[in-house]
C-alpha cells in the first residue's frame, strides 16, 4: 500500500514540475510541496521551508510500476514574483539545461554514496546466514506448494486498481485539501526510508540507492553515530525475539498435529477404518535388537545394528535426559547412588496413548498416572536387582521396555551404568572393570550412536567418560556430547567461556558431530516433564550464554537433542541396514551348509522343537503305563512285598510259633503276631512296595532304548522330569487304612477250600524254606571256613577265629543230635559245658560266640526238619480237612504259610487297582505340570537339551528369524521414503 501511495506522490510532483509558468495560481509557492518548490524555484529564498537534502536507499518493489498513469490536472498557482518578459525562451531553456544537470549529478553522487555506505555497513554486520534457521522451512518451500503465477493471474487488472486512486481534479480545488493529502505521503515516505535503512542494516542484495529526502540523511547520520556493540546486541535481540516467536508458533503446531494424530490412532484403535494397521518402523527394528540380544552363537556373527547408546559419568544425568526424551519420569531415582544396575534397552515410538510396557509381558503402564509410574519404576527396579548375580553389583543382562506416546522420537535407546572411577564400599571389587566392558560392548559397535553425557556443573578434568568415548570413536562421526545441569554451570563456573569451550568443542580431548547444551530440571525428583520444559525454556530465554552468542539456538533444549538424535539415528540406520542384512545371509548360508554336512537326515529342530517332541515322548511312555496287564502288575507286587515282608515272617512268626508244643498254642501265636504285624506294619510296607514298583516301571519305560527311533538327546531331559515328578508325587493317605482291613480279613481266613490251593501253599513253604537254609549254609560257611574239598582243591585254609568256631559248631553238632526236640536257646548250663569242653581241648571260647553259632546251627536244623514236615504233609490235605482227628500229622504251619500266600495275592490286586486306577493318573498329571514348568523355564532346557546339533539348530533358527525381518524391515524402510 505504501509503495502505491509512494508512486501516487512521485506522479503528482511530476506534474507539478512539468507546469507552465505564465498560468495564475491560487496559492504561493510557500504552499507547495517540498519537492515542487525544489524543482521550480531552487533559489528561492525562504530560510523557513529550506531543509537539508535528505538522502534514501530503497529497493522500489511494486505490482503498480506498470500502471498506465493519468495525466493530473492540477489548479493554476500564482506565483509571488515578477515574471521577465524579454527572453524567456532562452531563460526556460538555460533552467532545463541546469536542472538535467543536477538530476544526473544527483543521480551520480546519490549513487556512489549509497553504495560506499552499503559496503560499509555490509561489513560491520555478522553474517547472517546462521540465522537462516529461524524462518521455518515452509517458508522457504512456499513456491513448492503456492503457484504465484496463478495467483498474479487472478489479482485484478491495472486499470481496475488505477480506478481506485484518488481524483485529485477534486483535491485541487483548495490548497488545504492538497496539503492533508501530501501529509500522511510524506509520513509514509518517512517510514519506508527506515525500512529502508533497516534493509540496507541486514545486507539484503540487490539494493537500490537513491537521494530523495533529508530525513534519510539525518537517520543515516544517526547510525553512524551508533556503537557497534548497540547494533549488535539489539540485532541480537531482535533475532531472539523472533526466534521465540516462530518457536512458540511450531511448539503450539506441534502440539494440534500430535492431537491430531493421536485422535487418528485412536479411530483407529476402535476399528473405525476397517484397515489392517501395520507395524510401525521402529518395532519392527526393535524386533530384530530383541532377537539379537537373546542370540548366543559361536559363530562370531557380531552385531553391527543401530542404536543410541547412552554413556556418562555417574549422577551425570543420564537417566534425565532420557527421561526428557521419553517425556515421562520412569526410571528409579535415587540420591548419589548408582541406581542404572543394568543395560535398559528403552524403544521409543508414536502411538495414540503414553504407555509403556516390557517385552515379556502384556501390562500396560499409563504413563499419565501417577500410581502406574511408581509401579513402573518399581518394576525396572525390581528386575535390575533380580538380574545381578550374587556377589556383583551390575549385570549385563538387557531389560527391554517400550515406551509409546504422541509426538515421541522414534529410536532405540541403550542406557548403560554409569561410568565410576572409585569402588565404594557394598560394590563387588570388580564393578569399576564390569563397567567398563559393558560400555565399550556397546560403543565398539561401528554404527552405534554414541550419546555422552556430561555434567556441567562439575570441573571438565573430572570427566571420565570422554577418554572412554574418544577412544571408541577417536574421529567423533557417530557421537553426540550432552552438557547437562547448564543452570548450575553458569551459575558456578566463574568463566563463562569455558562453557562455549565445551560446546564448541575445544575443551576436551574428544570429537562429536553436534553439541547440545540442555536443563533436566532443578534437581527435585518430584517434578513433572511439563514442569521441567518450562524451566528449560525459561533458563534460556534470560540465559547470558545464549544472549552473548555463546550457545547457538540450535544446541539448546532437549527438544533440539531429540531431534537431533532421531536424525542420526535414521541416517545411520538407512545407511548400514542392508549391509547387516547381508553379513547374515552369509551367515545363515554358512550354518545351513553345516547342518547338511553333518545331520543330512535329521530336521532342523531348534531347542523347542525338540523339547516339543521330547514332551510328546514322556508323556506317551506315562500313558503306556496303563497298557501293562494286571498279572504283570499283581506278580510285581507279589514277589516284591513277600521279599520285603517274609524275614519278618519267618524270624518274628514263624520261628516263635514253631517252638510251642502243640497246635492250639501255635495258631494262637500266629494270630496274635499276625493281628500286631497286620496293625502296625505290613499296610505301610505294602503302599511303599507299590510306590517303588511304579517308580521302577516309570523309568523302564522312560529308559529302555526302542532301536533306531531312540534318540540319546532326550535323555538328561527324560531323568530329570522322572526324578522331578516322582518327588512332587504323593501317595493316596486313605490307600493305608483300607488295605489294612482287607490285609486283616485275608489272613483271618483259615479255610483252604481244594487240593490245588494245598500243594501251591507247600510248595510255597518249601520254596520260601529253601531259600532260608541256603542263606543259613552261606552263613554257617562264612563262620567256620572252607570245608576239606575246597581246601584241597582251591588251596584255601581256615583262619583262627574260623578255627575255633568250627570246633564250635561241632560241639553244638553233637548235643542237637543227643537232644533232636532240643529248644531253640541254650541253657546257660549247656553254655558252659561246650565252653569246658572246648577248654579241654586247648580252646578258649566265649560265651557269645558259642551263642551265635548256635544260633545258625539250630537255625539250619531247624529248616531241615520243616522241610521234611512239608514233605509228609503232601498228604495231608485229606486230615486238615477233618481237622486232623485220628491222626499224629499236624500240617499247621502249611496253613499259616497259605494265609501269607492269600494275604499276598489279595494285597497285590488291592494295590494293582489303586496303581491302574487312581496313581497313573496323578503321576501322569504330575509329569504334565513338570513339563509345563520346563517349558517356561528357558535356563532348564538350555541346560537339559544340550550338544552341537542343538546349538547348532538353535543358531540357525535365530539367523533365519532375524534375516526375514530384516527384509521385511528394509522393505518397509523403502516405501516410507
């Protein structure tokens, strides 16, 4: 609008010079505008309108300069002189001739002056390119967006806009009105020359200078009275503002596009848009880190992937800056202490709600409520402390935590424990060398960013993370240095420009691609992300750092470090993506070779898979324990409880009974012994019995080996779900108390109803009374020695005590054989006979000894002389069953030996149906619940399922994992661009 006004005035003086003299004015020339009066009367002397020449440079830009214009009429002035008459032809000419010459020597001067002054001024400035950050980027990539040829097509045509000047034929109707119109002119003429000057101030190109007025010249004069310092610092101050503005103005769109956004993702959450979302970048990215960190191969496949390692001193401020960075206070805090324990894998990504949760578990913290942080932060806590082993202070153990918002950076970052320089008291003695590695693990990896932090407040010497980090990465091309706690570094550190030495780089032995500068709060652990932003923004804003150009704009604010970060991390991701997915196609190729050389006709089953397959395998051999037949279970049983049961039988029973006179006192010893037995302990040995015999068919089946299909892999795994299962299994508690009445009647019964069931009850008399006599003769053996035939034939000779004990035995021989009913225990009387007699003899004997052989000797006595009963009552089943009237025989104990054997039959069928019917199962779901156990248990099957074929699966399923997604990463990483 100015420059139209501009151009209206130019038109108007125009015509005012170009006006005929010999025409009658209305008004003096005192009245005229400055500019006329110049051009027609420069001699006129009147000290009241004269005015200094004022010189103005401007660059003249307007859509009107091709306007056709209209010849102003303008009202005759009369002039205050008197006009010459004579030669006024020639007067006219001479003043046209003077006056082109001042136009061009104006035009000349105007020119050379404005160009020395802009040179000069174009060198006292600073170069202004550095600020170009402050003008947002859509403003430079408007012409991409706007077709301003379109839009000059649709603006109104010159004559149209020529329509709307004023019509100064009206104006000139009175002088007064004439003047108000020039006024506001002049006013205007005014401001563009100090825009002009301001232009001419910043160095614009493509300036034109020109003299117009005298208030350019005194304005100029003016700056060049002004210090350079003043310049400076308002220039500096003006930038400032501007800088806050357009900051403010890209804070306030962020904010609507991340509301926005997040209203997009919530439609979509609740299935408004009936479209597949897909996985985002970053996860599929942190997929494959996840994979990676869980890898244990031993084929050197190094992992080269992307990813922003967080490294600094401790209580540097690690945790708040990343904290800044998520927007969310979730890691535990603690005064001084080191509270980073372990690696803390945190993956940042935008979504519709701020949550956060853990990879291997399905909660969900909401980050906008108190009680979930505190519950978050107490969760990473607990799981630092559970990974660090007994006797250490950290682990290398990684926590993997997503943490999803709007507006979050996505990346991956890696917070590491903080660098120490002193081992404290309660620390393991290696921690300080623990750290270290940790640290370089990370950093050594050549496309890993490296974020140092470094606290500001402390003195730059005491750094120990930057020699750490310049020896990772001594060329600075994937580092980024944090100063943190700036608010307390300007406040301490007596010399600021140590601060701009450090970001500018000069200050430590080390290099970066950027520095940054940034304020994580006051230091109360209390405080909130939104808190915390405005302080940082408040801090700069007054900070004398930034003011003083000693911090740039740029390095300041977390914001700045986030993006910054974010760009590096996406730059070195697409620049090394592929070349990691190629080094393990290599690698997958190479183990699949391996496993076609070595296992050509086994599947490639990883640790799983096997343990899969070996689940199936148990729990097929349990259920074969239903298809054994209950004869095979009854005889088991059988067998195994009379060998546990029949010394007591014999030596606690049997022998005591035998020694009464008649068979009234013998079955009344019998049942009294048998009712006692029966009471206390035969219920109990018969459960336990059944316990082992399950036992021992369980782990004949799980260990037998079934020819070719068996495979020895599955064996440390089979034994211990076998041993496992049967400590967990317990038998029924009320299987006791009703075995032991069914074991009480069966042994009360005395009625042997066939011929059959007598000669099975004899037979398994002789069979049980047989075994007893061998083992008495190995007995007997052992006392007294080798006997004359294996003397001579094995060379073998007798000891002393086997001497002494033979005549012994041969002393006992020989009373037994005067006394045939002989009891079962010596007099002390016949005790002290055998003593003297062997003392005759030149043998001294004690009384124990000759107890103890007559013991054995009686006892093999005794056996014999019960076999040969059993063998006179072979015949006897006709007496038993008239109760043996009319007869001598008494086949007494051929009946109690029956009532052991029917107490035996039925307790095994008992047992066999509490075995088929009820503790399979149990057992079988006991093995069930192991396996399930195993199955959760990853450290159990890695240590059950072991050797080079399974590493070897496992590798090579791991590989093919990571290399799909990779792919499919990659393909996706494309399409985004």
């Amino acid at each position: 609008m100015w420059r139209t006004r501009a151009a209206a005035a130019c038109v108007i003086c125009r015509s005012l010079a170009n006006s005929s003299y010999g025409i009658k004015r209305k008004s003096p020339l005192q009245n005229l505008h400055l500019v006329s009066r110049s051009i027609h009367h420069p001699y006129y002397p009147s000290s009241k309108f004269q005015r200094p020449p004022l010189r103005i440079s401007i660059q003249l830009f307007s859509s009107l300069n091709r306007l056709p214009l209209r010849k102003t009429k303008l009202l005759d002035v009369k002039y205050g002189y008197q006009s010459h008459r004579n030669f006024w032809l020639t007067r006219l000419a001479s003043r046209l001739l003077k006056l082109r010459y001042l136009i061009l020597g104006s035009a000349v001067g105007g020119g050379y002056t404005a160009k020395k002054t802009y040179d000069q001024w174009k060198d006292m400035m600073p170069d202004l390119d550095e600020y170009k950050w402050i003008v947002p980027d859509f403003i430079w990539e408007l012409d991409e967006h706007i077709d301003f040829e379109k839009l000059i097509k649709a603006l109104p045509d010159a004559d149209d806009i020529a329509k709307l000047l004023p019509d100064f034929d009206k104006i000139g109707e009175s002088f007064t009105s004439l003047k108000g119109f020039f006024s506001p002119g002049y006013n205007l003429v005014s401001e563009v020359i100090g825009a002009s000057d301001l232009l001419l101030l910043l160095g614009s190109p493509g300036e034109t200078a020109f003299r117009a007025t005298d208030q350019g010249y005194d304005n100029d004069k003016q700056y060049k009275k002004a210090s350079d310092k003043e310049k400076i610092d308002q220039l500096q101050e003006e930038l400032l503002r501007t800088q806050l503005k357009y900051q403010r103005m890209l804070e306030r769109l962020e904010k609507e596009n991340k509301e926005l956004r997040k209203l997009v993702l919530q439609r979509d959450d609740k299935g408004i848009h009936q479209r597949k979302l897909k996985k985002s970048l970053i996860d599929m990215y942190s997929e494959v880190l996840d994979i990676l960190s869980d890898y244990d191969a031993s084929y050197n496949t190094q992992d080269h992937l992307p990813r922003v390692v967080v490294v600094g001193d401790q209580s540097a401020g690690k945790t708040s800056v990343l904290e800044m960075i998520a927007q969310a206070r979730i890691f535990p805090r603690g005064s001084g202490e080191m509270m980073t324990r372990s690696p803390v894998k945190v993956t940042l990504s935008e979504g519709p709600h701020h949550v956060a949760l853990f990879k291997d578990s399905s909660r969900e913290f909401d980050l906008t409520k108190e009680e979930d942080l505190a519950a978050l932060r107490n969760e990473i806590e607990i799981r630092m402390r559970n990974s660090v082993k007994e006797g250490c202070t950290v682990s290398t153990e990684t926590i993997s935590l997503s943490v999803k918002g709007p507006g979050l950076q996505r990346m991956v970052l890696v917070d590491l424990p903080g660098v120490i320089s002193t081992v404290t008291s309660g620390m393991a003695p290696d921690t300080k060398e623990t750290i270290f590695s940790i640290s370089k693990a990370y950093m050594q990896n050549p496309n890993a960013i490296i974020l140092c932090i470094q606290d500001g407040s402390v003195d730059a010497e005491r750094s120990i993370v930057t020699d750490l980090v310049s020896q990772m990465d001594p060329q600075g091309k994937r580092t980024i240095f944090v100063l943190t706690k700036v608010d307390l570094a300007e406040k301490n550190v007596a010399s600021p420009s140590r601060i701009q030495q450090i970001i500018e780089g000069k200050l430590f032995p080390m290099k970066a691609l950027g520095y940054f500068a940034v304020v994580t709060g006051k230091g109360n652990s209390s405080e909130s992300i939104e808190s915390i932003k405005e302080y940082e923004e408040e801090f700069f804003q007054n900070s004398k750092l930034l003011k003083t150009c000693m911090l740039k704009a740029h390095q300041v604010t977390t914001k700045n470090l986030s993006l910054a970060v974010s760009d590096c991390f996406w730059k070195m991701v697409r620049e090394s993506v592929e070349q990691q997915a190629d080094a393990f196609k290599a690698t997958r190729f190479n183990l699949e070779t391996e496993w076609k050389n070595n296992y050509p006709r086994l599947r490639e089953l990883d640790r799983n898979e096997l343990f899969e397959k070996a689940k199936n395998e148990i729990l097929d051999e349990v259920i074969s324990l239903t298809q054994v037949t209950p004869k095979h279970w009854e005889e088991i049983l059988q067998k195994t409880l009379w060998e546990r049961v029949s010394t007591h039988v014999i030596e606690n029973i049997y022998l005591p009974a035998a020694q009464t006179m008649n068979s009234g006192t013998f079955n009344t010893t019998v049942d009294i012994k048998l009712k006692q037995w029966t009471d206390k302990q035969l219920p109990n040995k018969a459960v336990e019995v059944a316990w082992e015999t399950l036992q021992e068919e369980f782990s004949r089946f799980m260990t037998e080996q079934k020819g070719k299909e068996h495979d020895d892999i599955f064996d440390k795994l089979k034994q211990a779900v076998k041993e496992e299962s049967i400590k967990r299994h317990k038998w029924n508690e009320r299987a006791e108390d009703s075995l032991r009445v069914i074991q009480h009647n069966a042994l009360e019964d005395r009625s042997i109803s066939d011929k059959q069931q007598w000669d099975a009850a004899i037979h398994f008399m002789e069979e049980t009374l047989q075994s007893r006599l061998k083992d008495t003769e190995s007995v007997i053996e052992d006392m007294v020695g080798p006997d004359w035939k294996k003397r001579w034939l094995y060379w073998i000779g007798r000891t002393k005590e086997q001497n002494i004990r033979n005549e012994t035995k041969n002393e006992l021989e020989k009373l037994i054989k005067c006394n045939e009913e002989h009891a079962a225990y010596l007099a002390n009387d016949e005790v002290t006979t055998v003593r003297k007699n062997l003392e005759a003899r030149g043998i001294t004997v004690d009384p124990c000894l000759i107890k103890d052989t007559w013991h054995q000797i009686y006892r093999r006595y005794f056996l014999k002389t019960a076999l040969n009963h059993c063998n006179l009552c072979r015949r006897g089943f006709y007496y038993y069953q008239r109760h043996f009237v009319d007869s001598e025989l008494e086949c007494n104990d051929i009946v109690l030996f029956w009532r052991i054997q029917r107490m035996l039959a039925i307790t095994a069928n008992t047992l066999r149906q509490q075995l088929t019917n009820t503790e399979v199962r149990r057992l079988e779901k006991n093995v069930k619940e192991v396996l399930e156990d195993f199955a959760e248990d990853n450290e159990k099957k890695v240590k059950l399922l072991t050797g080079k074929r399974v590493q070897l699966a496992e590798d090579l399923k791991k590989v093919r994992e990571i290399q799909e997604k990779l792919e499919a990463f990659i393909e996706a990483l494309h399409q985004e661009k």
